[in-house]
C-alpha cells in the first residue's frame, strides 16, 4: 500500500523533489546510521518516515551519555564523602563552600 501523505492532502507520496509537483517533506542526501550494520549511509526519503529512526537513533546514543553522568556523580560523591570525613575526624571545619550549588547568592 502506497504511502498517503498528510501534506499533499492525503495523495500517494511522490517520492521526490521533482515528480507531481514534489513533497515539501522530502529530503536528498541525508546522512545516516545502519541500525542493522553500524555503518553511515546516504539516504533521501521523506522526513514524516526519517524522524522515528532518528529519534531511536538519538535515543540510542544516550546510553554512553547517561553512563559517564553517573559515573562522575558518583566519583564527586566520593569525594565529598571523603573530605567530610577527613574534616570530621581531624576535628576542622567542614568545608561549606564545597557543598555549595554554585549559585551566588
């Protein structure tokens, strides 16, 4: 079944620039990733069908992203941790400013 188009009023989709008048939705030359082989691609097709591979896309390089996060909130956690300790054996003062959120007030 041909896909209908929302933006031509619901006719058969073009499948270009050029044929019937063209889709104002359609794009030449985008660059892409394989989901399947990894590899980049060029592709032309028409943005209602490109934007759900590049969300999941998008979503799927978050991963690393979200990774690194936790890994350095728990490394300055850490590091709060110990410094406080550090202070509250030694019988000095806790370093306020460090447990600051940045804001000036």
């Amino acid at each position: 079944m041909p896909y209908k188009c929302p933006l031509i009023n619901g006719r058969k989709c073009p499948e270009s620039n050029s044929k019937d008048g063209g889709c104002p939705a359609w794009a030449d030359g985008i660059l892409e990733n394989n989901a399947l082989t990894s590899e980049q691609r060029v592709t032309s097709d028409c943005m209602f069908r490109l934007l759900p591979r590049w969300l999941l896309q998008g979503y799927s390089n978050t991963d690393g992203v979200r990774a690194e996060m936790s890994a350095m909130r728990g490394a300055v956690a850490a590091a709060v941790s110990t410094t406080v300790a550090h202070a509250i054996e030694n019988g000095s003062d806790i370093p306020v400013n460090m447990l600051s959120s940045g804001e000036e007030d």
